[in-house]
C-alpha cells in the first residue's frame, strides 16, 4: 500500500490535520504557536491538508492551488526554537495517535515530519 493510501488518502489527511488543529487550539504547551497563527485557521488547515497529500506522494494539491513554496524559508517571518519546534510536533504525535492508522504507518509518519520540523528550526536559527 502506498503512503497516501496509508493515509487514507485526502479524507484522511483532513481529519489528522483537523485533529492537529484542534489540539494546538486545546494544549497549553501550544499557546505560543497556536498565537503565531490567524484566529481563522480554515486557511491553515487547507494549506497543510494539501501540502501533506503531495508529501505523501498523492496529488499535489498544494502546489496547484498556491504555488511552489520553500518551507524554512516561509517559516522564517516566525520564532521557532527547540520548544516551538516540539510543540508543533506534539500537536501532531497526538493527531496521529488517534488516527485509524497501522502502527508503523504513524511511525513512519512522525519520524518523516520531524525532518522538516527540525529543518525549520535549523534555519530559523541561523540569522540573514
Ligand atoms: C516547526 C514548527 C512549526 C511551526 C511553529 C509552524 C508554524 C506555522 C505558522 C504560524 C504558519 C502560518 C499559518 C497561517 O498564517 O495561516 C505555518 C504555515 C504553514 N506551515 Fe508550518 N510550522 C511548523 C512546522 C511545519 C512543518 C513541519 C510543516 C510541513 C510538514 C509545515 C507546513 C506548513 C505549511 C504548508 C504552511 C502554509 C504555508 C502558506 O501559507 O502557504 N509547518 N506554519
């Protein structure tokens, strides 16, 4: 089975990421970066539905519908530090926990977006 498919495919990838949202909204530990974001987050959702969709090798919904993007490069107009970075992927090891995923999908998963995770940090670190 492909990623994707792994996924669920796009409504899957809609309830991990609403899941994801709801809990940067709901834990304390995420204020700091939940504060970095608009109140609105129906954007936000959608961009980060589409991004992973083409992460995950299914269409590339992303990039049809905003363009290329270059993420640590985005995310550069943010503080994001060692917590920043640990909270966004506390968000999402708890999104992916309670998603109808085999085990070494939500593995493979955390581990495949703590690269950028980390990657954003990196670059954030370094002044320009
Ligand atoms: C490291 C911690 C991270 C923080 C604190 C963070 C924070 C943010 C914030 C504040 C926005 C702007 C939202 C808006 O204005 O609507 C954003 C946008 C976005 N983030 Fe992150 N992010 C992080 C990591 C990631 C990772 C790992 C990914 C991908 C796997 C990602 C993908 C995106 C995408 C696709 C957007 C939308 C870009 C656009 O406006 O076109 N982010 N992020």
């Amino acid at each position: 089975m492909d990623l994707y498919c792994a996924a669920g495919e796009l409504a899957g990838i809609t309830s991990l990421v609403d899941a994801f949202y709801s809990n940067m909204d709901d834990f304390p530990e995420a204020r700091v970066i939940r504060s970095m974001h608009p109140d609105d987050l129906t954007e936000a959702r959608k961009k980060l539905t589409y991004f992973l969709c083409g992460v995950l090798g299914g269409p590339r919904l992303y990039l049809e519908h905003y363009g290329g993007v270059d993420l640590p490069d985005f995310h550069r107009q943010f503080t994001i530090g060692t917590d920043e970075r640990d909270a966004w992927m506390f968000c999402m090891q708890s999104a992916i926990a309670i998603q109808p995923y085999e085990a070494s999908f939500k593995e493979y998963l955390l581990a495949r977006l703590s690269i950028p995770a980390e990657r954003i940090r990196l670059v954030n670190a370094i002044e320009t």
